[in-house]
C-alpha cells in the first residue's frame, strides 16, 4: 500500500488500535491501512525480514509487539521498549524528558 506523508498529525492511533491483532507467530503481519502509516512513520517496514506484529495480554496491560526474522539468524535478541514511557513521544528526540 503506498503512503502519502504520513506525519503526527495525520497518523490515526483509534483506527490502528482497532486494527490491531492478536500476536501470532504462524502469520506474517497483516497490513490495513492504519497499520501500513504506522510502520512508515516509524520506519519498521522493513521489507527484507518477516515481521510479526500483533497484541498480547500481559497482566492487566493490553501491550503490542514486533518480531523481526531473518532466514540468516543464528540468536535471538529481546528489546523491551517503552515500559515506562511511549514510543511515540520520543520520536526523534521530539518530547524528550529530562531526568
């Protein structure tokens, strides 16, 4: 899907929320078009690997997840982001808190 300028303000959060599917393993990540802006703003449309994407529950947190596989990977490596803060409110150091 081709995307126009997708910036902060065009960017839809309700529809990408209501978009967004359970976190499967077995199914390369399906792409309406909320989704397709959210990983061109971002930059995580990264056509030479598998990219699963999807939401799992975690307690009482509703939380979203990407994995990315290479057919050439012998590791695995665990990025925990955003725990206590947004991805979304330090993109490109926009926002940033200071300690």
């Amino acid at each position: 899907m081709p995307v126009a300028n997708v910036s902060a303000d065009t960017l839809d959060i309700p529809s990408l929320k209501q978009s967004l599917e359970p976190l499967s393993f077995s199914a390369l990540v399906s792409c309406p078009q909320p989704v397709h802006d959210y990983f061109a703003y971002y930059g995580l449309n990264h056509v030479s690997t598998a990219h699963y994407f999807g939401i799992f529950v975690s307690g009482r947190y509703v939380l979203a997840a990407h994995n990315y596989k290479q057919d050439s990977s012998r590791e695995t490596v665990f990025l925990l982001h955003g725990f206590y803060d947004h991805l979304g409110i330090l993109k490109n150091g926009k926002g940033r808190r200071e300690p």
